[in-house]
C-alpha cells in the first residue's frame, strides 16, 4: 500500500486569509488576554512588515499601522480540516485526520483511476492552490512514516520499504515524531539520528524507554500497523463567513458567495454527490437573518453553476439591514449523474449547456418564467402536450408522427394548395369529460413546401383544419 501524508503548516492563517478579498496584504492572528494581545501567526506580507509571532499587539502597532488582524481560533482548525478531509474524499475511501493540521489518506487503489503518481500529485497540488491552502506532501509506504517524512520534505516519493529505510535514517529524532522527552535523552546521549537510535539493540531501549519508542520505530518501518479511524463525510454543508465590517451592497457579498459555492463544489466532489436545493443565510446585527432559498431542478455540482445560481436569486433580494455574515447551508444532497457529452463535442466554447442556461433563466426570471413540456395520456393534440417545470425529460412517442408546434388555435386551409401526404388518422376521445371530439388527421404539404398536421371532423365538409406545423 502507499500513503499520502498532506501537511497544512499554516492552516488557521490559511482559513482566515482565503476569506479576505485581498490576500496578499499584511494580515496577523492575534491571540492572548484582552489586557495582552499577542500575534501569534503573520502571513508573509505583514513578516516583511517586522512582525514576528510572540510579538505583542502594542509592538506591533509601533513597527506599523497597515496591517489587518483576526482572532486565532483553534476551533478553526479542526474545521478546515474537516473540510480538507471531505475535499480527499473523492481520492480515497480511507481519509484519517489522525495527525493535528494534516491529512492521511491511502492512494494505491486510486492510482489506476488518477494516473501515475506525478500526475496525481500535480493534481493534488493544483486543487489546493485554488482552495488557497499551503501545503507539503509526501508519499510512503504507510502512513505513520509520511507523516513524519513530511516535517523535512516537500514532494519525497517513497517506492518500497528498502527505499523507507534509506528515507528516515538522517531525520533528526527531534523531528521523527518522538515525545518530546524522548526525543530530549536521547540527543544527550549524543543521538542525532534515527538512524543511530535504530542501529542501537532492542534491549537496550527497552531497557532504558518505555515501550513507546520500540513501538513507533516499529510503526515508521512498517512492522506495526498504525490503527487509523477513517473520515466519515456529514449529511449536509454548512459553513459561515463572518464579515469585518456591514455590508449593505449584493456587490461586497460576491466575493465570500463565490468562496463558498466553490467550497460546496469541493465538498460535493468529495461526496460524489450533487445539490438540489441549498440556502443563503444573511446574518444581521439587529434583525433577524435574511434567507435566500437556491432551488435547482436537477443535482449539480460545478462552481462555476452554482455562483451563477446563487448571485442571481442574491441581486433579487433587496439588502434592508447591514450584513454581518454571510452562511450558506445544504441538506439535499442526492446522487450525481455526469452529463452525457460525445467524445468530439463540437459545441463551440463561447455557448452553455442546456443545463446552465435554463438554471441561469430560472434564477434570473424566476421559476414559473421557465418551464419545458410534458407528454401528458391524451390523443387529443391540444392536450396531450402540457408545461410543466418538471426535471425529468419528456417520453417519446415510439411510431407516432405528431408536430412540434402546435397553434393556439385551428386555422382553415385552402385546400388548393394542399397536398396530402398521408392519412386520415381517426382520433376519437374525451367523451369523459365534455370535449370529445371525432376527427380525421391527415399529414400535408404546402406549396413552399412546409409539412403540417390538419384534420376534418368526421362527417363533415368544411376544409381542412391546420392545428401543428413540422420541424
């Protein structure tokens, strides 16, 4: 088997800088007593800046004034990486968050699905970099050696246990993943190495440590199974934006609904799911929230659709207190079913799919603004076609030849110009309800060559009735 071990080192700056519509500038998390602020991460523009983590809120005011700051959270933590876990859900049935800030997830049965492993690992790279998070990873044969291989390296590829063994010698055994105890006795007794500690005999650590050091040396080599519990993705999405300041315009909404659609997106990939209907939730200082109901009438899951969607049942609501945060929650959740495309689509690529642009229709004009039709079990015409905002598509009619276009209302032809081609096709029904009708259907043709659907009621001899027209 092999793993892959993906470390987040600066995870809560990461949550809190990918939310701010400008993440390149100076931002700090500060931590501490209200009487002692103090930073405890800077990205790198407030590094470059002078602040350095430990520095008090009052020196770091002194050294500069254009640095933005949020609360550190460890709270946050755990739920980036949750989201990060169903993020490699789509990779791997078997996600461990077992390490603090890091992801473990087994990949040698998704290698024959997302190719070979420079492939699959530029693929890993790509994603992360659009979620905004910074990242190592490292590939091993098993999960407790990725780990610790990824304190050192960025990108290691371990083949086989052999090359394992090669791979964890010169790491230093205050970064192979010891107690910090540990790891303090045995650098006075003059090891640096793990290489060193493991050249030493069995007996003589066993005599001098706890069980614990035989038992993770045993668990870097691969002689020990580490015992992992697998990541279990919820049953709905839920996540929150809370805004610095008030919002009173769709405009400054956009950038926190586009960060969240594309988090429903990463979190639906993981599920191998789509979405039906989710809410938007504008959270108000003095008021109760605002609630944006999405509605879409088949499963979908591209971000791109879904911001779409999203902003323009936003831009219809009218924004009548400040917005303080912003939450957007999903609980349908049904099975996705890929769009079927032909392997040469010449589609050109400025054009929507019929998908996105009846769901851009409907969030623009509204629901009942946009319905398709539905073959309903009547054989009169007039009544056999209905609108409907209905998700299925329509049945055909197998060996039944019935127009496109049907008028509003019968118009009488001059039969002099007529031909017909076909027929007459007698259609007797709605005696049950009234409207029954006895007529004669025949399949003509103009002189300017337009083929049509008219009829003559049974017994009768005033011309022919054109009711529908062929494509």
């Amino acid at each position: 088997m092999r793993w892959v071990c993906i470390v987040f080192p600066q995870l809560a700056l990461d949550g809190v800088q990918r939310l701010h519509p400008e993440p390149d500038q100076p931002l700090v998390l500060l931590a501490g007593t209200p009487q002692r602020r103090v930073v405890q991460t800077a990205n790198a523009a407030a590094r470059a800046l002078g602040l350095r983590p430990g520095q008090s809120l009052t020196a770091a005011h002194a050294l500069s004034k254009t640095f933005a700051s949020a609360e550190y959270d460890p709270a946050q933590i755990e739920h980036w990486q949750q989201f990060l876990a169903a993020w490699a859900y789509r990779f791997s049935s078997q996600v461990s968050v077992f390490y603090p800030r890091a992801l473990l997830f087994e990949i040698e049965s998704s290698l024959g699905l997302f190719g070979p492993w420079p492939q699959f690992e530029a693929r890993l790279r790509k994603e992360l970099t659009e979620l905004g998070f910074r990242h190592r990873i490292v590939a091993a044969p098993n999960p407790a050696a990725a780990r610790v291989l990824a304190n050192l390296y960025d990108g290691l590829a371990v083949a086989d246990d052999s090359a394992l063994l090669h791979a964890l010698a010169p790491l230093p055994v205050d970064r192979a993943g010891l107690n910090p105890q540990v790891a303090t006795a045995l650098a006075r007794m003059g090891l640096r190495t793990l290489a060193q500690v493991q050249a030493l005999p069995r007996h003589t650590l066993a005599r001098r440590f706890e069980a614990e050091l035989l038992q993770h040396l045993d668990t870097l080599s691969g002689q020990r199974p580490l015992a992992l519990a697998f990541y279990q993705p919820p049953d709905q999405f839920d996540a929150r934006i809370e805004l610095n300041f008030d919002v009173h315009s769709h405009q400054a909404l956009l950038f926190p609904l586009r960060r969240l659609t594309g988090d429903l997106s990463a979190f639906l990939c993981g599920r191998d799911s789509g979405v039906q209907r989710f809410d938007l939730h504008l959270e108000h200082a003095q008021a109760p929230d605002s609630v944006i109901k999405v509605g879409l009438l088949s499963a979908e899951r591209e971000p791109a659709m879904l911001f779409e969607l999203a902003r323009g049942r936003l831009e219809q609501v009218q924004v009548t207190a400040p917005v303080r945060g912003f939450r957007l929650v999903a609980g349908d959740l049904p099975l996705f079913v890929p769009q079927r495309q032909d392997l040469f689509d010449d589609r050109p690529q400025q054009t929507l799919p019929w998908e996105q642009l009846r769901e851009r229709l409907r969030a623009r004009l509204g629901d009942e603004a946009v319905k398709g039709l539905r073959f309903h079990a009547d054989h009169r015409p007039e009544c056999a076609w209905q609108a409907a905002v209905d998700k299925h598509p329509c049945p055909t009619l197998n060996k039944v030849q019935r127009p496109g276009w049907l008028l509003r209302e019968p118009t009488l032809l001059a039969e002099q110009g007529v031909q017909i081609l076909m027929g007459p096709e007698r259609i007797e029904s709605g005696w049950w309800d009234g409207a029954d009708i006895r007529r004669d259907y025949y399949l003509i043709q103009t002189r300017a060559g337009q083929q049509g659907w008219a009829y003559r009621s049974v017994g009768q001899s005033d011309g022919l009735w054109l009711q529908g027209w062929f494509a």
